[in-house]
C-alpha cells in the first residue's frame, strides 16, 4: 500500500514537444510556412515566403545555422506571413497541434482545463504558436519562447526555462508548494533540479543519467506511472488548498 500524507497540493509544469504533445511540433510549425498556407496573401508573396523558409531549413539541413538561429529566423518570417491575418493562421496550426495531445495526459490536460489543478506550460517552443496552444488546451500560464526578440538567444530552454518557471511560481506564491515537472528532454535538467517529482517522457536509456544528475527527485517513466490525478482531484481540500496525496 502506498502511504499518504497530507500537504499543500502540487503545481504542474508540463513541457509541450514530445510531452503534452505526442510529437515535436517545430517541424509542423516549419512545414506550415514551407507550404504557405496564408490564404490572406496573394500568391507571389506566398511563394517569397515558401522560398525564404526553404532556405532557412535548407542552411540549418546544412549545419549553416545552428536550431537557435533556425528557431528566431522562422519566428520573424511567421510574424510577416501572419500579419494582417487577424490570428487566422494561428487558430489553424494549433487546430493542427491539438490532434496529437498525448493520450497518456489526457486527465491531467481536462483538469487544468477545468481549474483544478494550478500548472504552468513551459516549452522552448516559439510563443507565436504555443501561446494559443496553450489557452486552447486550458493552461492559465504559458511560458515559451517569446515573440519579437532582437537575437537568436536566448530562448525558454535550459536555466532560462528554469528561471522563467520559477518566477512565475514566486509571484504567484507558491514557493511553498511541491513541483511535478513532465519532460521528455534532458535540457529540463536545470528545471528538474527545482523540481520534486518527475514524469519523464523521454527515452528510457536516459533514466539512469538523470537519476544521477537529479539525486534528490523522484523519477517515474510517464508513459506507465501515471501521475494519481484523480486522487489528487478526489482528496483536494478546497478552502484550505490542501491535499492528502499518494506519492508523486
């Protein structure tokens, strides 16, 4: 029998590609502009910008420019194709995006949807997609890649994404509460570090790295662990925010 203790209840943090998502949705969000599928636009510019993103993935194929570079390059490119489009383009790939949640997150994705659990979404993914992925699916608090930066870096990976989660949490006062992170990449490890539980997604050859990389946390393989959402839903305390929980 796993014991129970009762404690302030959890905050989620949710990586998006290869987590929330089945998949990673960078080489949708480029094969959308590779195609130019910007209906708003006459048909040359559409074919400037199918070219222009043709290059840009062409020089990253070619070890040209580094993913960074890739990443910040299609962000400006997206920003000019969707101009105008009253968030037309958006709604489109994120309509795309929300076909391939994974099945395995379900519960957890319908309960912050429903507010009843706190989380936060953070990915490296750009914001001119992720932003609406994520109030599509009900997070309150999304964290990516910000719009409109002047360099390529950085971006909401790594110590970076670490730093933003944990900002987040302070203003919202809940530096008290214990983490669950679910990530499938090991550039989460600055943010597993902050972290009590995780859910990993990824590879299983990479457990035991981060079993030793992160001593202090309690790893579980996301795909067969499930997080005990429904127990943590069924003995949350309302008015006092506590919770009797199982072991994350």
């Amino acid at each position: 029998m796993v014991g129970r203790r009762c404690e302030k209840a959890p905050v989620l943090i949710l990586d998006l590609d290869g987590t929330v998502l089945s998949e990673n949705s960078f080489p949708r969000w480029a094969l959308y502009l590779v195609r130019a599928r910007f209906p708003h636009l006459r048909a040359p510019r559409r074919w400037r910008i199918s070219a222009t993103a043709v290059a840009m993935v062409a020089a990253r194929k070619s070890r040209l420019i580094g993913h960074q570079t890739l990443k910040w390059r299609l962000q400006r490119l997206w920003q000019t194709a969707t101009a105008g489009d009253g968030g037309a383009s958006e709604r489109d790939l994120v309509q795309e995006l929300a076909c391939i949640v994974r099945p395995e997150l379900t519960p957890i994705i319908s309960a912050v949807a429903a507010r009843r659990v706190d989380a936060i979404l953070a990915t490296a993914a750009p914001e001119d997609y992720a932003g609406g992925l994520g109030r599509r699916l009900g997070f309150a608090h999304v964290l990516a890649t910000q719009r409109g930066r002047a360099r390529p870096n950085p971006d909401n990976s790594g110590s970076y994404k670490r730093d933003a989660v944990m900002s987040l949490i302070c203003g919202r006062g809940w530096l008290d509460r214990p983490r669950v992170l679910f990530t499938d990449h090991t550039d989460d490890i600055p943010l597993m570090h902050v972290c009590r539980s995780i859910y990993w997604f990824g590879p299983e050859a990479d457990l035991a790295a981060i079993m030793r990389s992160v001593p202090s946390a309690a790893v579980h393989v996301g795909r067969r662990d499930f997080f005990p959402i429904e127990t943590l839903e069924a003995s949350a305390d309302a008015d006092s925010g506590q919770a009797c929980i199982a072991s994350l």
